[in-house]
C-alpha cells in the first residue's frame, strides 16, 4: 500500500510540472487517477483549493506556488502509518468489498499506478497488453479446450491472490492449492463452494504481474472455525471432490495447518476456503490481456473474457 501510494503520488507530480499551462480536464483525470484513493478528506479540500488556483487565469503569478503547496501536501501525507500489516488489511475489508449479492462479474478500469509495480516502472499496463497484435494468437477456443482437456461442462473462475508470494510458495509444494481467507463475512467461501472438479481457475495476482497461471480445480476444502475465542476449538472440514461431498468436525492439527498458509484460524478468521488445483499453464511475464481487472477476490467470468485468457495461456503450456 506504502509503495503503490508513493508511485501514485510520483506520477502525479510529474504530471504536475511538465508544462505551464495546464488542462483542467486532464488535471481532474490525473487528481482521480493517482491520488484520490490515497488522501484524506482534509487533504482533498486542500488539493482541491490549490488545483482552482492553478488552473484560475486570475492567478498566474500564484500558480507555481500552488504546485510547491501540492508537493508538500503529498509529502506530509506520506508516513510509515500507510505500512499497515495484510491480517489488519482482511479485517477491515468488509468496507472495501462490494456487497455479497453484487455481481462477480463487476469490473473497474485499471489505472496506470495499480498495473505497473514499483519495482518495475517500465512494464506494460493492461490496456497495452491489450493492444498488441501479439499478445493472443489466433487460434480456435475450443481445440484449446480439447488440448487442456477441459470438458464442455466446466465453469471458468477469477481468483485473486491475497499475498502472491505466499501463494506463489504454496503452488511449489504437493496438492497446490489456491487460497482465500476471511473474517466475519462468508460470501467469498461460500463463492468458492460452487467450484466443481473440472472447473478452471485464473490466477491474478495485484501490483503488476496480471495473470500468472491456469489451473484446473480437482476439489475444494474449507476450514469454518468452530469458535474463534478458543484457541484449542475444532474446524468443521468440508471437502468436495470427486468422491463427492463430506463434512465433519476435526481436531485443528498439523496437517490441516499445511493448508492455511496464512496462518488464519491461529489469527481468529472465520474461514479458510481452499481450491485444490492441477496447474496447466503458467507464465512469469508481466500481462494482463483483459482491459480490465476484476477486484473481487473469487468470482465466476464472462465468456468474452474466458476466451481471451485461454488464448492467452494457450502460449503457456505447462
């Protein structure tokens, strides 16, 4: 968050001073773009008054002086308070996410800071990746289909890794799996509950990778903590596989903690839901061929979008 605010605040300030004159409209697309998501309400006002002083031909003598102000106010906005820890970012995230009965298949235009990582400046945004006459080769969906061995029937899922590194480590050891987390909320498991063997998975991870891998779910397992005050409390286990569907009521032991990879239950969440997969594409390039990103953590995907992903990992055969 402290990185991707820094960058956000950066490529404004470029903006900024590259020219003289300055064009309200882009100076307003640039203020949404890079810096609304990161400032407070105070700070807005601020910004707000001096971006009037700036663009005010009564006010040309001012208008340098108006732009320090800015720098300043981005400056004392930055502070090791932004560096907060990704349990504290899960438990605040129910006023981030969109509400359970919204569509999965809501999406936002990605802007350029939230596509690009801060430590590599110089890679390509969505729409770009988009763009480029290579990046998808043409060739019929459903012999990709036949080639991956993916049935008529299967569904096709965006998941979006909460902390890619970890997940990334994850996907190395036996019975890969893609993982998710929660507290007080269930739609995201209960979400993941409706992927069935067969069904095939998009992994996305966030600052600037995209789209990393294709997978094949075999099953899914999720851990509901039976009493998140108790410390020593059992899980009630649910498993859906090609054996069908169990429940039951287990000690929390080693071998399940194998499977919470962000050591959640230990932490107080309500829910470890897993999806157990069988990679069949992987790619370490930087690209999103969608020209947009979906912000929801599991959701299901339109088949436009489907389309073009399996062109897109078709190059990346496992």
């Amino acid at each position: 968050m402290y990185e991707n605010k820094l960058k956000a605040f950066a490529v404004f300030n470029k903006f900024l001073w590259e020219k003289d004159e300055l064009d309200d409209e882009r100076l307003r697309k640039s203020c949404m773009q890079n810096l609304i998501f990161y400032l407070d309400n105070d700070r807005i006002i601020e910004l707000l008054k001096y971006a009037e002083i700036i663009k005010s031909e009564d006010n040309k003598g001012k208008r340098e002086q108006a732009k320090a102000d800015i720098l300043k106010l981005l400056k004392e906005s930055l502070n090791e308070n932004d560096k907060i820890d990704s349990k504290t970012i899960i438990k605040l995230s129910a006023t981030l996410t969109p509400e359970v009965g919204s569509t999965s298949e809501s999406v936002v235009e990605s802007s350029r800071q939230n596509t690009l990582s801060t430590e590599n400046p110089s890679a390509t945004n969505s729409e770009d990746v988009s763009n480029q006459d290579d990046t998808i080769p043409e060739i019929n969906v459903d012999e990709i289909k036949q080639q991956f061995g993916i049935s008529d029937s299967a569904e096709f899922w965006h998941f979006n890794a909460l902390e890619p590194a970890k997940q990334a480590e994850r996907l190395k050891q036996p019975n890969p799996i893609l993982s998710l987390i929660e507290y007080g909320e269930s739609w995201r498991t209960n979400r993941l509950k409706e992927v069935n063997p067969g069904d095939i998975i998009f992994l996305f991870y966030r600052g600037g990778p995209g789209y990393v891998g294709m997978y094949q779910a075999l099953g899914t397992q999720v851990m509901a903590n039976e009493d998140i005050s108790d410390a020593n409390s059992n899980v009630e286990l649910y498993t859906h596989d090609s054996d069908g569907v169990k429940t039951e009521s287990k000690h929390y032991d080693d071998e399940l903690r194998k499977n919470d990879i962000y050591e959640a239950i230990d932490d107080g969440a309500n829910y470890v839901a897993n999806i157990i997969v069988k990679p069949l594409a992987s790619t370490e390039e930087w690209g999103n061929p969608c020209e947009t990103v979906i912000r929801q953590t599991i959701g299901r995907m339109n088949q436009d979008r489907t389309r073009t992903l399996l062109k897109y990992f078709n190059k990346f055969k496992i």
